[in-house]
C-alpha cells in the first residue's frame, strides 16, 4: 500500500466509523429479521418457536387470498397510496410555482417554515388535531360547514369520505418537505433562458409554461418514478390514528390489516405471509422504479 493511499483511508476512516452505527442497526432491524419469514409456511405457535411449529407450506397464503375482505384491503391500499403519490405531486409543485413568485425575502423564508412545519409531528400528534376539528359536533370544519347551510360531515366515520380525508392531511403534513426540493429544482434553472424568454416577448406565464416547467421535469419524473416503490405503502401510523371499524370497507390497508391479524387475533403465520406478499410486490416496484429513474431521469440508485 502506497502512502497516498494510506493517508487517503486515514482520512476516510472517521467517515466509516460515523457510518458505523447506522450500518449495525440496518442489519438488528432489517437483516437478521428476515429469518422470521419462515413463519408464513408454518402454524407458528410462540410456545414452540420456529424450530417446533408445524410446517404447512402454502396454507397460510391460501388462507389470506380467499378471505373476501382481503381484495378490498388490496384495492384500499393501492387506491390510497396513489392518491396521496399524484396529490403529493401536484401540490408541492403548485406550491414551489408560487413561491417562486414572491419577492418579499422574509415573507417567503416564513411561509416556508409554516408549511414545513407539520412535517415534524408525529401523526399520534395530528391525528389527536385531526379528530378535534374534524368532530361533526364540536369541530371547526364542521362547524364553517354547518354556518354555511349544510349538513355536518363525519370525515372519520363516513366510508366515503375517509380516504380523501387521508389523501388530504397527508399532503397537508408531507407537501412542505416536498416544496424544498422543487424550489432547489427551480433554482438549478440557468437564468439566461428566462431573459431570451423576455426578449421573444414572453409573459409570465408563458415563461413558466415553456422555461420553468421544463426545467423541472427531471425531478418530477425523478420523483414520481421512485414513489412507485411506495405504491403498497399507504401510510400505516395515519391510518392507525384515525381509522375505527365503521370505515374499515374504505379505510383499511395491508398494514393495519396484518396488524390485526397478527397483534391482535394472534394469527402469526398468516399475518407473515401478507407481509412477505407485500415485501415481494414492493420489491418488484422498487426494482421497477430504479430502472425507470435511469431510463427517464438518468439517476440510478444501485
């Protein structure tokens, strides 16, 4: 080893070691884990362990699939999780767009900072805010609706209601975080094409139609392709703090499905093998995702 390459590993040593941590909790939570997926081919009893338990192969997968709420909690997963994908698309870019027109340096920067700010609580937080101001009682909203004529509505209680309720919190939540990047996109922007823009008599308008939107497309395909990995992946803490049984036909998703199944009416086994049927579908996104990222973005994530 020569000595630049010596000094050169000294002076990435401490990088390594910063990384360490992270690395060793990735494999305790992530890795090690995977074993337990044996337990979807087995009657998994906790008494006996995985070694013990009797080995039933594909019974359990067999078992979830011919349940009848099972296809609805599948259509409930991917309708909501698409939802909130285009919303949180749509929004964040809108939002960027506007921002962008503001000339006030303060008034932007808190702007900025209110709409960020949800993204810092936790949903056991905002889903206590949530059912307060959503009651059809007591609750603000209900009661602007009430005050302009109408009838109160139950967004948490009402199957038809409480997906949209979920697509739109958690834009409100997730949309601040979102907005940064497109505005980090917006500056990448080279400057000069606004002024040819000027020159050619463009307004502002046109400007943003034929110079910023374009300038912003690698990262929304970016975006928008490497969500697909999250398409099975409809946001379980937002659920779980606001969902109850009378939306369960709308509002229920693989995760607070397996939840139940698993925690709840103790059936391991069976809750496992939706995991692991989750985990593979994801994984096929994921992959789909990384090759589209390249193709359409030219960004490549392995």
């Amino acid at each position: 080893m020569t000595s630049t390459s010596r000094s050169k590993r000294l002076r990435e040593l401490p990088l390594h070691i910063m990384l360490l941590p992270g690395v060793l909790l990735t494999i305790v939570f992530s890795y090690i884990p995977i074993a337990g997926v044996v337990i979807a081919f087995q009657k998994f009893v906790p008494a006996k362990g995985i070694f013990e338990s009797k080995w039933i192969g594909l019974d359990n997968f067999a078992y979830v699939f011919n349940l009848p709420s099972f296809t609805n909690v599948l259509w409930n997963t991917v309708f909501i999780s698409v939802m909130k994908i285009i919303a949180g698309l749509i929004v964040p870019i809108i939002v960027a767009l506007l921002l962008n027109e503001v000339v006030g340096k303060y008034f932007k920067r808190t702007i900025q900072t209110i709409i960020y700010f949800p993204y810092f609580l936790s949903w056991v937080i905002l889903g206590g805010i949530l059912i307060d101001i959503l009651s059809p009682s007591s609750g603000i909203v209900n009661d602007v609706i009430k005050w302009l004529g109408f009838e109160p509505v139950f967004f948490l209680g009402d199957e038809k209601w409480f997906p949209f309720t979920l697509v739109i919190s958690d834009t409100w939540k997730e949309f601040g975080y979102s907005t940064i990047v497109y505005l980090a996109a917006l500056t990448a922007i080279d400057q000069h094409l606004y002024e040819a823009a000027i020159v050619d008599g463009a307004n502002r308008w046109k400007q943003t139609w034929h110079v910023t939107l374009p300038g912003m497309m690698p990262i929304v395909m970016l975006m928008t392709v490497l969500s697909l990995g999250s398409v099975l992946n409809a946001g379980f803490d937002q659920v779980f703090n606001l969902y109850s049984p009378m939306v369960y036909s709308t509002g229920d998703i693989i995760d607070t499905f397996v939840y139940r199944l698993g925690l709840l009416q103790a059936q391991y086994g069976v809750a496992t093998a939706v995991g692991l049927f989750k985990s593979v579908i994801a994984f096929g996104l994921i992959v789909l995702s990384n090759f589209l990222a390249n193709r359409y973005a030219g960004y490549r994530i392995f």
